[in-house]
C-alpha cells in the first residue's frame, strides 16, 4: 500500500483510539497523576526522509484535532510541533546506530535498535508530556507535581505505544 494512504490511515486510527478509547479510561485514584497519550507515536514513527516544514505542519494539525474534540485551546498542537521541531536531532542518534537508516519508511520498534527506539520514544514523549502539562498548569508552583505526572504518563504511554507496535505493526521480512 502506498505510503501516504498507510499514513493518512494511522493518522485517522491514532486519533480516533486516543479520543474515544484512551481519553475514557477509568484509572480510579490514579486518573489525576496517569494520562496515556498514543497519538504521538504518529510523530514519533512518521518517515525521516520527509520534508521537515511539512512534517512540522502535519503535526501541528495532528495537535489541533486533539485540542478541537478536548478543549485544550492549543496545548496538543503547540506539543506536536515541539517534538516535531526537536525530532531530528534525535533521529540522528538513531542513524549513527542503525546500519540501513535510509531505508527506513516508518521508524518502529522493528526497524531500529529497539533499545534506542524505546530511549528516543522515552525522551520525546517525556518531553512533550512536560511541555503539556506545564502549559496546562501554566504555572512553576506545582513544579513538582508536573515533573510526578510527566514521569508516570511517560511509562504508561511509551508502554502503550510500543506495545501497540508489537500488536498492530508487521514485522518487516529480512
């Protein structure tokens, strides 16, 4: 299947898993300190060789949808565009590593060392889930309280995402 219809389609289905299955989760006492987020694997496994201000928009726009259906008034776009900005420099360790990155479409667990997968999805998201929440709180008062929630979200979500992966990725055929 031709590479911007898969994307196009991931982009729809991480959307809409993150709307109406992700953002209901009951987690009881912890659904104050716990926020899962898995649409960003979109960005995290986008392609690498791809325009970087097109990727910036597309990202931007992956945000502004969350923000539309949550009410958030711009805390996911500006997000999205944070880790779409700061992305390359990551990538970059991630090809120092791998010895056939220019062949990659789609970055994913299988695709690259799955030790530096996991260490680049950790970072990225970690520093997205900062970035919302501080925006949200919009305050260093409960600084505390922000670094406790980005930690925690950061586990739960990078687990999300890479077992995702397992479940709904093929393995490529060597």
């Amino acid at each position: 299947m031709n590479i911007i219809v898969i994307n196009i389609v991931r982009f729809v289905l991480l959307i809409l898993a993150q709307l109406f299955v992700i953002n209901n989760m009951d987690l009881g006492a912890g659904n104050y300190l716990i926020s899962p987020i898995i649409y960003i694997s979109f960005i995290l496994t986008f392609p690498v060789k791809f325009n970087r201000y097109a990727f910036m928009f597309i990202s931007f726009m992956l945000g502004l949808v969350i923000d539309l259906f949550s009410d958030t008034y711009g805390v996911h776009a500006s997000a999205c565009v944070l880790i779409a900005y700061l992305r390359p420099s990551f990538t970059k360790q991630l090809e120092e590593q791998a010895s056939s990155f220019t062949e990659v479409y789609n970055l994913s667990i299988y695709s690259v060392d799955r030790l530096g997968y996991i260490r680049y999805a950790s970072v990225l998201t970690a520093l997205f889930l900062f970035w919302l929440f501080l925006l949200e709180e919009f305050s260093f008062r409960y600084l505390h309280i922000i670094i406790l929630k980005t930690v925690i979200s950061t586990i739960v979500s990078v687990l999300f995402m890479i077992i995702g992966q397992f479940l709904f990725l093929s393995k490529p055929k060597n």
